[in-house]
C-alpha cells in the first residue's frame, strides 16, 4: 500500500495484497523482460537531471541485468532541450501533464506534484523507492 495515496501498488493491483511492495515491479518488470528477449539492445527516454540516480548515465551503455546494450540516446538532454523539441515538432503531450503530473508512472504510485516541488516528488511519495525497478 502506498503510504502517501493509500492506493495499492501496481503489484498488488495485478497480484494482490499479499504481494510486498518493492518486491522486483512484477507488474512492468515481466512483460518488459518478455519483450526484450529477442533483441541485443533496448532503448530507453533516462536523462541525467531526470534523478540523483541518473546522474551517470551514458548513451551507450551495457545493462548487465539484461546483457544487453543500453542506448539512452536523451541522457545529455535537459528539460529546456526536451521543451524546445516538444514546440519545435509540435509533440502533443499526455493531458496528465497539464493536471501536474512532471513525471508519470503507474496510477497507484503516481500524484501530481506542487508548482516548486521536485518533479519525481510524485513518484511512490510516502516511501523510499525512488526508481521503479526496470532501470536497475
């Protein structure tokens, strides 16, 4: 259970409560692992400002869970240059943005940030997780 929103996890909400939060993201992690298989690399959206945990990032890197190549070809990019593409190429964007969602993941783990607030602030708020799991 989240502790912030009092919303189930993503895991619970496809596996029920017995399931322990934080305990491998079997909701995304699976099908994604599914769906890499068949390939040697996978390419990814990570950018270096996006977390402290991103810092270090490359744009061409080895992902040594996968062992697979790892392209994050956005990782240099900054919200600035993200914004300016978006105008540029005139990206539409999901609505929840506008309803202040800086950073968007599954519905139980995800709220709208305050103008101000750090963007991942609404990612899993109320607990310590601070990625989900398919990037580590």
């Amino acid at each position: 259970m989240n502790q912030h929103s009092g919303k189930r996890t993503c895991d619970e909400v496809v596996f029920g409560d017995d399931l322990a939060y934080g305990q491998g993201d079997v909701a995304f992690g699976e099908p994604l692992e599914r769906g890499l298989e068949p390939y040697t690399a996978w390419v990814t959206g990570m950018r270096r400002e996006d977390a402290p945990t991103r810092t270090d990032i490359t744009v061409v890197g080895w992902d040594a869970k996968r062992g697979k190549v790892k392209l994050n070809p956005l990782a240099a990019w900054t919200q600035a240059d993200v914004d300016a593409y978006v105008d540029e190429h005139h990206v539409v964007l999901n609505p929840l943005r506008q309803a202040g969602y800086a950073s968007i993941g599954c519905a139980p783990c995800t709220r709208a940030v305050a103008p101000g607030e750090d963007p991942r602030a609404g990612r899993w708020s109320g607990t310590s997780k601070i990625e989900c799991g398919l990037h580590t």
